[in-house]
C-alpha cells in the first residue's frame, strides 16, 4: 500500500510542475535559485544482478553568492526491489556552461533485509525481515536540457551501498522557479 501511496504522489507531483508550463515565457538562459524534479529510471545491483524500476523527487538551490556553477539539495527515491528500498541524499551539484552537471551526495538507504535464524525447538531454519539502515555515496552526471523554465535531464549515477556498487539511470523532469 505504501508503494501505491509513493507512486501517486509522484504523479501528482509531476502534474502540477507541468501543468503551468504555459507560463514559462521567460528566456531559458537565466538561471534560476531553485529547482524541482522528478526522476524515473532503472536502479541496477551489481550484487543482486537485478535491475529494478525507480522513481524519485529531488530540488536544488543554487545560491547567487556562489555564482550559477554551484548548487545543493537533497533527493528521495524509491527502488521497487524485492522487498523497496527507500533512498535519501544531500547532492552538492556543479554545473558546467555547457549544461552538463555532476554531483556528489552523502545519503542513507533504508530498506527491509530478508535474514535465516535457527529455531532452537524445531531446528527448522526460519525467514525473517529486519529493518535496515545503510550509508550510500552517490557520484552522478547529467545533461540538462532546458526549455524555458522546464528541464530534461538524462542522468548516469553510481551509489556505493554496503561494499556494493548499483548503476542508476534515468531521466528527470523539472521546472526552476
């Protein structure tokens, strides 16, 4: 039910940033303090060899003191794995003039990890879920393409997980306000 709740607000939250698109007349070279979007892709597990559906939220706030080139947020995601797995991250952003932009983010992954104990009545091995709390380093590369205030943005990230790598790609679709 959770993941049904998640979904449904991704795609709320999807509407309302395009549905006013018609009023982003302004010219597509200024750079705006705050940016919102929403992320849909494939998170691939180097260790599980699984690639699972993903989608995501994140902002950034590029602050004027430090020119356009610099930017910091946060993001959330949600992996359909075996048993979902939620992600949260703090990117630190630097945009080149060209449009490409590379980050850099410390997060948490917390999920519910499948684990086998011994019952010491039956001697029967027994299943269990755990809650699970994980440090992740995140390092991506994207593109944004802008039109006016919207973007489209084709993203490549690694995240370092529990000695594990996992492949994220995707494409994330956002307005700056």
């Amino acid at each position: 039910m959770q993941m049904k709740s998640f979904f449904v607000q991704i795609v709320l939250i999807s509407s309302i940033l395009f549905a006013n698109l018609s009023y982003a007349i302004e010219g597509s070279n200024k750079v705006r303090n705050n940016h919102i979007a929403t992320f849909m892709g494939i998170t691939y597990n180097t260790h599980h060899k699984a690639g699972d559906f993903t989608l995501g939220l994140d902002y950034e706030f590029r602050p004027s003191a430090f020119g356009s080139s610099l930017g910091f947020g946060m993001f959330g995601e949600f992996v359909w794995a075996d048993h979902g797995e939620y992600l949260l991250g703090f990117p630190l952003y630097y945009h080149f003039d060209t449009g490409v932009k590379v980050l850099v983010a410390p997060g948490v992954m917390f999920s519910e990890k499948e684990y086998e104990k011994l019952n010491i009545n039956t001697y029967e091995r027994v299943k269990e879920l755990r809650s699970s709390t994980e440090f992740l380093i995140r390092i991506g590369l994207g593109y944004d393409f802008h039109i006016n205030r919207a973007s489209l943005s084709p993203t490549l990230s690694l995240d370092y997980i529990d000695s594990h790598l996992s492949v994220i790609c995707g494409i994330s679709c956002g307005i700056a306000f």
